[in-house]
C-alpha cells in the first residue's frame, strides 16, 4: 500500500509538472503529446486580434497625406512569440495594437518582418510577456487537392466561428502587384463577418495559411498557401530578411510544331522558350539568353508550356519552383537547349525591390517624391501613382505612361533610372497657358538630359540664354520659364496651398 501511495503521489506530481517542460520564455509550447489538441478545443488561444491605424500618401497630390483609416484583422501567434498577418494590413502604418480574443488584453505591436510582394507580415508586441498564455500553431505544408480547410473568424464575444470548405485547385494566383506565388482554392459560402483583411485557415488544428481574398457571388476563397509562409517564415528567422528571390525572365509556350523545328528540338522533348530576359537581372548575370529553351530547372524537366511536375501538387509552373524552392544567394542549375547544343547555368536568383524598377510597383511608408518648379509639378513614375485613376487605370490613365510600366523591363528607356514626368500644373499668373499640360514625360531641362527627379534640379543650376528650356517626349515638346520670376511665385504657391514644402527628394 506505501509502494502504491508513492506511485500516485508521482503520477500526480508528474501532472502538475510536465506543462511546464514545454513552456518557453514569453510563449507556451504545446506537449508533443498533442499537437493540434489546444488549438482545437481553444483556438482563440492561438490567435489573436489585430487593430491598425494607417495614413497613406496622395501621388496625385505627392505633398498631402491621406485620411487616417483603422483596419482589423485576425492574426496567428507562431513560433517566437510573433503574429503572422497579411502586409496589406500594416501598408503605411501609424499605430498597431495587439487584442486578446477572450480577455481583451492589450498591447501595442511592431513589425518584424515584411514582403509586400507575398502578402505577409510578423508582428512582435512590445511587452516580451504579453504573449506567454498563449499557443503558437504548426504550420502544416502538406495539404492536397480535396482537404477540408477551415477559415477561423472570431465573434464579438472572443468565441471562433469556423467555415469549412474544400480545396478544389492549387496553382500559382495573383497576389498584390503583379506577382504570382502558389494558392488554395477552396470552394466556400463563407460568412464574411466582420470585414477582417487577415483571417487564419487551418486543417484539423495546424495552420495552412491566410485568407487573401474572397468572392462572394462565385463563393470562392483565395488563400496565401502554407508553403509560400513557411518561405517567409524561414527566411525572416535570422532577423535579416531578404524576401523571395527573382531570376529575372519571361516565358512564352514552346507548343508550336513550326517553332520547335525551326529551333532545332524534336516534337518529343519539353522545353519552354525564353521571351525575354530583363536587364541586370539574376538571369542575364548567368548567362541566359532571349531564344534560349529551358529543359530543366535544378533537375526538374520542365514541358513546353513551362510547367513541372511537383511531387505533392502534379504541374504546376515554373514559377513556384524559382521563387518558393529557393532563396536568395542559392544556386540553381538550369539545363538550356541553345543553337543545337545542351548547355548547363548556373543562376543565383537574387531579389529585386521596388524602387529599383524604372517604374516601381509599390511605394509604401514612405512619401513620394517631387519638386515645384514655379507651379510646375515634376514627379517620377510610380504604378501607385498610375492606379489613383481608378481601378480601369491601365485604360484610364494616359496611354504613355502605361506604356512605360507595362513594357518598362524589354524597351530602350536610354539608361534612365527614372521616367520624370509633368504630372500636372498648378494655377498661377506665372503658368498661365500651361495649365492644361499633365502627364508629359520630361526628357531634357537647359539641354541636360533628365534620368531621374535630382537630375531636374541640377539642370536648373545652368539656364539657356536666361531661361529655363523644359522638353518633352511629346507634344508641346518645350516650354520656357523665366528663372528670375520663380523664387516669388514658389513663395506664393507655398500661402496659398498651404504647402508643407515645395520639394522631396528623400
């Protein structure tokens, strides 16, 4: 009987004992025992509410903030005491807070890490502690065709309603700013409640990833996929992030039976046909070529339509395979077919950030720049700036312009870092006759040409027989300032607008 009293004083100290094996500093660790368990009996302990402020930036009006907005969303508390949410939600962010689901605890947060391009951000709160109840989710990259996936929503009262609905395609989709990373598709009448831009999605208590976007008429739901998080997570982990990495080609289908004979590959063989490489690129740096066929991708063939064959997913574009399989610095091999001969690259994709694009995709936290020259408003190109015509902006917005952004990585721009453009013309006794120029792309000032905004104001150091010469790539191809007239009219542009500053070049 003592022997048996002192077995059950063990088991029941062992109880008392063993959660705290699996505690780390500032967040719990569930028991490997049980995996899923506590997110799927508790699941409000894994995530948790987020709440932003955001002030964005006029590109019209490059001088002016927009109207504050607050955002909500739903994050998930992963590994490292940080809350995965979408980067949507902390674009041009003021102020974040984070809120417990059922105490409504508070904390004010910070961002980590983000990509812009993938959609995803980590957060981290500003108390080390606030965060130690709390149980991170797995991350489970293994979901397929036809899994029940749940989409987590939380109601006023902290409790989580859940809506299931099956992955009916996995391929690559539309994310922010034109890139393409790996999707679900699940087929859902999803109650789309409290209007959240970041709610988790999981599968029986791990998660598989972040609502994107949702379609309500065709009861479809988008959802970052896991592998694309588990990219970003990896990457974000050493405190150094350096984003998904960009070889820097684009591909056209190699179906055509003329087109593969004429190249000099049988009918039999695979194979895609590079269309164009960009300048400067990953690609160009390792040597491919414009008319190359690329035959295989770090050992996976690659078909005429520019596909592979993925071991979970089945053919699935290429891609996926060079953006999420890699990261910047990796070397990878591409086997090309090129004037009757197999030859073997080695490419080191890298990443490419916006604002090294002649046209940037995205400009976020930060404000654009410009100069006023006496009324004149001089801006460089930016896709924001094209999208403030409406969501038609590439039928709406000036056929030139679009021209640039859409072709900007294939033309001759003759080494201009920039397109600078007039974008409009403020009203003044000193611009009369001119307020009606908008949209014109500046080639040269006092003869000097203009490759990006601080090469407009060195040119005006130097002004042609007294006056300042502004040409233009298209009609009314020059106008003349008189320089002697500008330092009074900028100082009344200045009271009278109520400009902040007349310039930023930062």
């Amino acid at each position: 009987m003592e022997k048996k009293s002192k077995i059950r004083k063990f088991l029941c100290l062992s109880l008392l004992v063993s959660p705290l094996l699996f505690a780390v500093k500032g967040c719990v660790v569930p028991a490997p025992s049980e995996p899923a368990g506590i997110a799927a009996l508790a699941p409000n302990r894994s995530i948790i509410r987020v709440n932003v402020t955001r002030q964005g930036y006029s590109f019209r009006r490059p001088w002016q903030q927009k109207s504050p907005s607050t955002s909500s969303a739903i994050g998930v508390i992963i590994k490292g005491c940080r809350v995965l949410v979408t980067s949507q939600l902390v674009a041009n962010h003021r102020y974040i807070e984070l809120e417990k689901a059922d105490t409504r605890e508070k904390s004010t947060a910070r961002v980590v890490a983000v990509d812009y391009e993938a959609n995803l951000a980590l957060l981290q709160p500003a108390d080390q502690h606030f965060l130690g109840d709390m149980h991170p989710l797995e991350l489970d990259t293994g979901a397929v065709l036809g899994d029940d996936l749940s989409v987590w929503q939380v109601q006023r009262n902290g409790n989580v309603a859940a809506s299931k609905g099956p992955i009916t395609s996995i391929e690559l989709a539309q994310y922010p700013y034109g890139n393409a990373f790996l999707a679900y598709r699940l087929n859902s009448s999803l109650q789309y409640r409290f209007n959240n831009l970041t709610l988790p999605v999981v599968k029986d208590g791990k998660l598989t990833g972040l609502l994107m976007r949702y379609n309500s008429k065709e009861q479809t739901v988008d959802v970052i996929a896991a592998p694309v998080i588990e990219h970003f997570i990896k990457d974000a982990s050493n405190g150094e992030y350096r984003s998904f990495p960009l070889a820097g080609f684009s591909i056209v289908p190699a179906e055509d039976p003329q087109l593969r004979r004429y190249i000099g590959i049988t009918t039999s063989t695979g194979g895609v046909y590079v269309q164009g490489v960009t300048r400067g690129s990953a690609a160009e740096r390792g040597g491919l070529h414009e008319g190359d066929i690329i035959m295989e991708i770090a050992g996976f063939p690659i078909d005429s339509r520019g596909n592979y064959e993925h071991p979970r997913y089945g053919k699935i574009s290429i891609a996926h395979l060079t953006r999420c399989k890699f990261h910047v610095g990796d070397t990878v091999p591409f086997k090309i077919f090129r004037a009757g001969k197999m030859l073997t690259l080695d490419i080191v994709p890298d990443h490419r950030p916006s604002e090294s694009y002649l046209v940037p995709p995205y400009l976020i936290d930060t404000a654009p720049r410009y100069y006023i020259l006496g009324g004149l408003i001089l801006q460089e190109l930016s896709l924001p700036y094209l999208r403030e015509f409406g969501s038609s902006w590439s039928v709406r917005a000036p056929a030139s312009l679009v021209y640039y952004a859409k072709n900007q990585d294939f033309i001759d721009v003759e080494d201009r870092e920039k397109i600078v453009i007039l974008s409009r013309v403020m009203p003044t006794s000193y611009t009369v006759g001119y307020e009606m120029l908008s949209n014109l792309v500046v080639t040269r000032i006092n003869h000097k040409t203009i490759r990006r905004l601080e090469d407009a104001v060195s040119a005006l150091e130097t002004p042609v027989n007294g006056f300042h010469k502004i040409e233009f790539e298209s009609a009314p191809k020059v106008i003349y300032l008189d320089p002697l007239e500008i330092p009074k009219i900028e100082s009344q542009i200045q009271k009278r607008y109520n400009l902040p500053a007349l310039k930023n070049l930062n």
